[in-house]
C-alpha cells in the first residue's frame, strides 16, 4: 500500500469518527502537521505509531496495511513468544511484585534468595503461559449475532 492509500485510509477513519487532525495528534503524542503530512502521504509512520493510531481510530493495523477490517488468517499466538523483550521484562516485573505480594501476605515463604528466585522464575513461567492461553481468545472475532457472555 502506498503513503497516499495509507494516509486516505488515516484521514478516512478519522472523519468517521468526527476527530480533527488536532484532536488524532494529541490521542497518538504527534503534532497536527504531522497528521496533515500522513493524510496527504508526505510521511510513513513507525510501527509503533500506525498501532496508536489504530488504536485511536478503532480499527486493527491491517486495515491501514492491506485495506481489511481483520486479517486473513489470525497468528497463532500460542506459537509465539512475547511480542517483544519490553514485554518479556514486564512480565519478569510483575512476576517479582506476585511473589513480593505473597511473601509479604504470609501465602508463600521463602527461607532463602535462592529460594525467592526459584519462585519468581515460576510465577514468570505461569504468567507467560497465561498470556499464551489468554491472547487467542482476545484476537478471535465473535461471529455476527452471536452472544456476548
């Protein structure tokens, strides 16, 4: 897709949702000359900013890469490993704060450092395996008419 299709596609989405191009900056942290220069095709946006601007427009990044509302075919996330090492280290933290939680509760004990390592290492294992289980579900689309549980 070209910077004029992307930037067509950006400018289309954004007047659906009666945003102005100032409005879109400040959701996404950009200035209004930037969108103005996306729209008219003068610029190529980072990864990182097509996602916010998805995001701000309420629609997935294939509709600004290939023109459709959702992929032809979904990733299997359960196949993959966290979508960055930002992510890995977050997980890393959060599984530190768990186990510090839990000790500080009196749920877990650990008599030594080695001992509060070996727990964090698992409470890590557990949340990544959670965010495999948990991402699939997330990214499925509900079939037209079907039930919200």
């Amino acid at each position: 897709m070209s910077n004029r299709q992307l930037g067509q596609r950006i400018r289309e989405s954004r007047m659906e949702l009666g945003l102005s191009g100032t409005e879109l900056a400040r959701r996404i942290g950009k200035s209004q000359p930037y969108i103005s220069d996306l729209e008219r095709g003068l610029r190529t946006p980072s990864l990182p900013t097509l996602q916010a601007l998805a995001d701000a427009l309420a629609k997935p990044v294939s509709y600004f890469l290939t023109g459709e509302d959702e992929p032809s075919s979904p990733p299997d996330w359960s196949e993959r490993a966290l979508p960055n090492s930002a992510a890995e280290e977050i997980t890393k933290l959060m599984a530190e704060h768990t186990v510090e939680q839990l000790m500080t509760a009196g749920l877990l004990r650990a008599d030594a450092a080695g001992d509060r390592d070996a727990l964090v290492k698992i409470v890590h294992r557990a949340i990544r395996n959670a965010y495999h289980e948990a991402r699939p579900a997330s990214r499925r689309r509900r079939p037209a008419g079907a039930a919200v549980s």
